[in-house]
C-alpha cells in the first residue's frame, strides 16, 4: 500500500523538550526510513535546539538531518495548497493556523489529517484510536491517532535498528566506558548507576537522602539544567562540569544535556532510570531498564489515573514484591508516598524488574512501531 509522499508535522513546545523530542524522532524516521519528504514546523527552535545542536532558532527555514524545519510563527508565510504534502499531522492537538486549513481545503486533493494524540494506557484509548473528526465548515476530516501499548492503537515510536545498537552497546564494555568517558564519567566498582531527568516537583531530596544513606554505592547522572535548585539546595552547590559530589553512599555529577541518540544511550548504560512525560519514558522502555516514571501533572490529578492505568500493564505477570515496589515508589516519585522509604524494597528488586524487562519489550515490540504503522493508516485513509 503506497504511503504519503510528503507529510506536514506541526509542533507547539510545550513541556520544553516532551513534544520536539517526539515530533523530531518521528520527522527523522519518517524522512530517513521511510523516504518521505518532512516538513516540521516548530514554534519553539531555541528549546529545539537543546536535543538538536545543529538548529539555528532564528532561522526560517533550514534543512536538518533529511528534514526541513520551518519556524511557526503568526507572520510566517504558507505554502500554496497544491505544495501542501500528502499528509498533516497537527502533533497533541496544537491547533494548525486557521489560514493553513483553508490552504488544505483548496489543495487539489485534500491532505489526510491526523492528530497525533499524547501516549495513555487507560482503556478508552483503542476505541477512539482512527476516529474521524469534520471539520464544521471545511471540507476537511481529521483523524485521531493515539500511541499506545496493546494492540489496536498505533504503538511506540521504536526506529529500525535501535534494539540492536542497544544490544550491542550492552555485550561491549569497552564501547560502554568509552561512551561514559566522553562525558566525563568513571563510575567506581560496584557503584548502581543512575540516570534522573525530573520535573521540578519530583521529591528530590528525599531520594538523595535515600542513596547517601544506602549500603551500597551509586552514582546518580543528572543532565545539565535538570533539577538544578534541588540539587544545590540539597548538596549546597552544583557540582561543576567533570566534579563528582559525594555524600556518603551517593556520588552525583552533572552531565552535559545530550542529543537523542547519546541519551539513549546514557539510558543504555544505566542499571535504573528515572525519566519524565512521554519521550524520555518510551525511551526508557527500549532501553530495557527497570525505569520510574514521573507523569506530565494534569489538573484535577487526572494524570493519576493515566499513572494507574499503564502500572496496570506494566506490572502485569511480574514477581508481587517487585510489583509493589514498583507500584509505591512510582507513586512516591509522583508525589503520593516516600520515595526515601521505598527505595530500599526498589533497589532489592532491580533484578527482577530487570528481567521484566525482557517480556515487555517484546511485548511492545508486537505492536509494530508508530511510524510504520501511522503511513498504513494515513495510506488507508487515503484510499477511502
């Protein structure tokens, strides 16, 4: 089934890194698997820039690793309808420009629209998952295309090759501590290494005070400008780029804020990572780690239940300890309990969370990846 020559991916920054890191993994998958021609449109480039250092935010226009990156303003100028690609995906409901609908209702042969919808677990989502959408005055339909994690959405982002990189990054140890050696870090023997990237309301210190008073060693690696008050507040200073900062059973250094494929990487390395929203948490998944996960806060705590939702399925089949250790200190990590106390019962079931890991992966790994399956569908629609 032929798919979409050309695609339109319209992005509003939001959470400064969450919807960019989706929206440019899957322009570049796009682009480079697939052969589509990418245009992604960005309102945001100086935060874009953070995971992409090649991006100039002042330019209008600039072609970026296979893509074409437009800078989305209320001045910029439109393509004429007929050089509208086949497709426009408006990424987590950011509301296209009300002159571009009109663009894609004069195109000769109306794009297929979609939403791409943000990643839940909760069980409404495979019933709404394709749902079309008119327009109320255009003749234009959108579509709703929801990632997800059981059949009958449209999976996870997941490019060819990344599990095998991953594996080969795991069976190598030299590739390893060469890799942590670029960024600065020699984590000592028998130390748990560990990735966090938080919001700013994680319980921070009460964790810190958790690994200094550990038996055992870690070494916890924090991207640069990543819960930086907490961390002076709780140490009385950052450490600077390269210094180690010990208290007690806890070492904590600073690592550069990374492209996407050295975090993956990063992630790779680590025996636990706490990630945050949606991109760093898929990530996480394909890392094959035990992870814990800090939800994008909602109003009213409805992000509870999406949290609620995906333990769920996550915790489906795992040994009870190790999933009520997972369950409490996810919890914990989003303001519901102690981190501090859960951490000992966490630390003891990283085996079992680690082989856990294993199962879910392939789990996922059904479901095909979001890109594949996001051109079968836009391909589907196009022929109705």
């Amino acid at each position: 089934m032929a798919g979409p020559r050309s695609l339109e991916l319209f992005c509003r920054v939001v959470d400064n890194f969450g919807d960019i890191g989706v929206c440019w993994r899957l322009a570049r998958q796009l682009a480079g698997e697939h052969r589509v021609a990418v245009r992604l449109w960005v309102d945001d480039l100086a935060s874009f820039r953070r995971i992409c250092a090649e991006v100039d935010p002042a330019a209008e226009e600039q072609w970026r690793q296979g893509v074409v990156v437009r800078r989305w303003h209320e001045a910029m100028a439109l393509p004429a309808p007929a050089d509208i690609g086949d497709a426009v995906v408006e990424a987590f409901g950011c509301m296209l420009p009300p002159a571009f609908e009109q663009a894609m209702a004069q195109r000769p042969a109306p794009p297929v629209w979609i939403n791409l919808e943000y990643l839940s677990a909760e069980d409404w989502v495979t019933g709404c998952h394709g749902l079309p959408s008119p327009h109320p005055r255009l003749p234009l339909t959108k579509y709703f295309f929801f990632p997800g994690f059981e059949a009958g959405t449209g999976g996870l982002l997941r490019e060819a090759g990344l599990e095998a990189r991953r594996d080969a990054l795991a069976a190598d140890a030299t590739q390893r501590t060469d890799f942590l050696a670029s960024l600065g870090v020699r984590p000592p023997p028998g130390a748990l290494l560990v990735s966090l990237f938080c919001y700013p309301q994680a319980p921070l210190p009460a964790l810190l005070d958790a690994l200094r008073d550990d038996a055992q060693p870690s070494l916890l690696l924090v991207p640069q400008g990543v819960a930086s008050a907490q961390l002076a507040a709780w140490a009385g200073r950052l450490p600077a780029p390269g210094e180690v900062l010990r208290a007690g059973s806890l070492s904590l250094q600073q690592v550069p804020f990374l492209d996407q494929p050295d975090y993956d990487r990063l992630l790779w390395c680590c025996d636990l990572n706490f990630v945050r929203g949606e991109d760093s948490m898929v990530r996480a998944q394909w890392a094959q780690r035990p992870l814990v996960w800090q939800i994008y806060p909602q109003q009213e705590d409805a992000h509870r239940v999406k949290l609620d939702a995906f333990l769920a399925l996550y915790c489906a089949g795992m040994a009870p300890e190790a999933a009520q250790a997972c369950r409490n200190a996810w919890h914990a990590w989003n303001g519901d309990g102690d981190i501090g106390a859960g951490w000992p019962a966490l630390r003891a079931s990283l085996p079992a969370l680690q082989a856990h890991m294993a199962g879910w992966c392939g789990r996922l790994r059904g479901l095909g990846d979001l890109a594949g399956n996001l051109l079968d569908f836009i391909a589907r629609r196009a022929l109705s």
